[in-house]
C-alpha cells in the first residue's frame, strides 16, 4: 500500500470513527436533555469534516506532475495542514473565550444525566485511539496534515477530559472556579498547538526545513567522495515529506566532462544512501577554485 492509499485509509477511519461518535452524542444528548453533550456531538461531527479534507488533500497529492506544477502535488499535505491549524486555533480561542466568560459571570455547568457522563467518558477513549493512530501513521509517512489531524481529535480528548474535570471540581469538590481555570488552561494548550503547526507549515511554505541536521549529514555523505571539492550554494527545501536538495561542485578542472559527470552520480549515490526521503538532487559542477558572486545557499562553514 503506498503512502496516498495509507492517507486515505487513515483519513476513512478517522470519518467512520467520528461519524459513530457524533451520532451517539447526539442521540444521547437529545434523550438526556443535555446541551453539553449535544453541542460535543455537534463538534465531533464537525470533526468529520477535518477529517474529509485529509481525505480530499491525499487525492490531490496522488496527481502526477503537469506543466502547471513541476513537482507535482506534494505541498497540498502543508496546505491542508495550515487550513487544520487554523480550526485548532479558533476552537482553542472559543474554550478561552467561554472560560473567562464563566469567572466573570460565575457560571457553572449543570450536571448531566449519568448516560450523558458515560457517553462522555466513551469519547474519550474513542477519540484517544483515533488521535494515537493518527499520529502513528503521521509519524510514518512524514505526512503534517494527518499529524495535524491527530493533534486536533487529542485537543477533543482533552477538552472532554476539562469537563469531566469541571463535573467533578463543582459536585464534589464544591469548588466551581477549578473548572474554569482548568478549561482556560487547556484552551492555552490547544492555541499552542494550533500555533506550532501553523509555524511549522510556515517554515515549509517559505522553502525552509526544520531538520537543521540534515545539513550536516549532506556534507558528511559528499566527504565519502574524495574527488569532490568544496560543496557551496546549497540549499534543502522540502515537497511534501520529500527534500529537494541543490548544491554547487567543485572537481578537478582538467578531466572530462564524463569524469565530472560520474563524479556527481557518486555524490549523488552517497547522499541518497545517507539521507531518507530525498525527492530530487541538483549538481551543478565547477572547475576547483572557481569564485563566483553568490547570493543563496550555504557551506560547510554556515552549518557549523
């Protein structure tokens, strides 16, 4: 199974998975009479959504390369990623903005039938599965959208958790304002997510990469190489989950071009063999010693 057809069978389950849930909340909270519980399943069922859209972004990462896009469609995984980062912030302003309304106001929440607290609780662990597989398949495929889509069902887990928490502060505890402060700091937890991954998309949509280290290892794998000078002007971006790496060359001036030509396959060769997920390698070979003007890229010294 490739990676496309992993996202899509990840992102079904995640649909089917909240589908399920969404549907039992509601029910329950129409029975009930539980408002909480019925705006939960409303929220899940918005979840569904999220979920759609991972769905939607692994057909377009399928599609081959075409005139309009070179190199092909990998990028519209941190595309979907930013677009999920944007729904985990505004639900974490919306627990904030309800948990200071509530210190101001001295509200507390009404306690639910017990079938609604059960309920509750199934969430719970439903959702913990749905983030926990999520988050094992993002961290395998390299893929940020599904990790985004993780973190947003762990947020769910968590604020499902803040009420239960709040239930229990207000009932038995007698101490209503311990459910708002806890709320209020879950809100802070989810908008620190939502913010990461919006940074993290950034930092991919600018052509830059996380992983600093992979510098290091590019210029350890080009000193396997001993007929290589002076690897300068290079720069890594990512595509996806994929590096496209471009770099100048330095050989001996007086061999041929076919000598050169085997001396970049051998660079080439090495650095696929000591970096994953490489997409693409650009060599552009110069004859040892030449200085040119140059704008972009780093060297050896830059990294260090």
């Amino acid at each position: 199974m490739n990676k496309t057809q992993q996202i899509v069978t990840a992102s079904w389950i995640a649909v089917s998975g909240n589908a399920i849930l969404a549907l039992l909340k509601i029910t329950v909270g129409i029975i009930s009479g539980s408002l909480a519980v019925l705006g939960d399943g409303i929220d899940t069922f918005t979840d569904i959504i999220t979920s759609l859209i991972t769905l939607f972004t692994a057909r377009i990462i399928s599609k081959q390369p075409n005139k309009k896009f070179s190199y092909g469609y990998l990028r519209a995984d941190t595309i979907a990623a930013k677009v999920l980062s944007f729904i985990i912030l505004f639900a974490g302003f919306q627990l904030a903005i309800s948990s200071i309304k509530q210190v101001l106001l001295h509200q507390t929440n009404q306690m639910p039938a017990p079938i609604a607290v059960y309920v509750t609780i199934l969430s719970i662990f439903g959702k913990y599965l749905m983030s926990w597989y999520l988050l094992r398949k993002a961290k395998k495929l390299n893929s940020l959208m599904l990790r985004a889509n993780g973190k947003n069902m762990q947020n769910d887990v968590l604020i499902s958790f803040s009420v239960l928490a709040g239930l229990f502060f207000t009932y038995i505890l007698k101490i209503p304002i311990l459910d708002s402060i806890t709320a209020l700091v879950v809100s802070f937890f989810i908008l620190k997510t939502g913010f990461e991954i919006f940074k993290e998309t950034n930092t991919e949509l600018m052509d830059g990469i996380s992983n600093n280290e992979v510098y290091t290892q590019l210029f350890e794998a080009i000193k396997e190489c001993k007929e290589a000078y002076n690897p300068h002007r290079v720069r890594i971006r990512r595509v996806g989950e994929m590096y496209v790496i471009s770099l100048d060359l330095e050989v001996d001036g007086t061999i041929s071009v076919y000598e050169a030509h085997q001396i970049s396959r051998k660079v080439e060769d090495s650095i696929y063999s000591n970096i994953e997920n490489v997409y693409d390698i650009r060599i552009h070979i110069e004859p040892k010693g030449n200085v040119e003007e140059e704008k972009y890229g780093l060297d050896e010294r830059d990294c260090k």
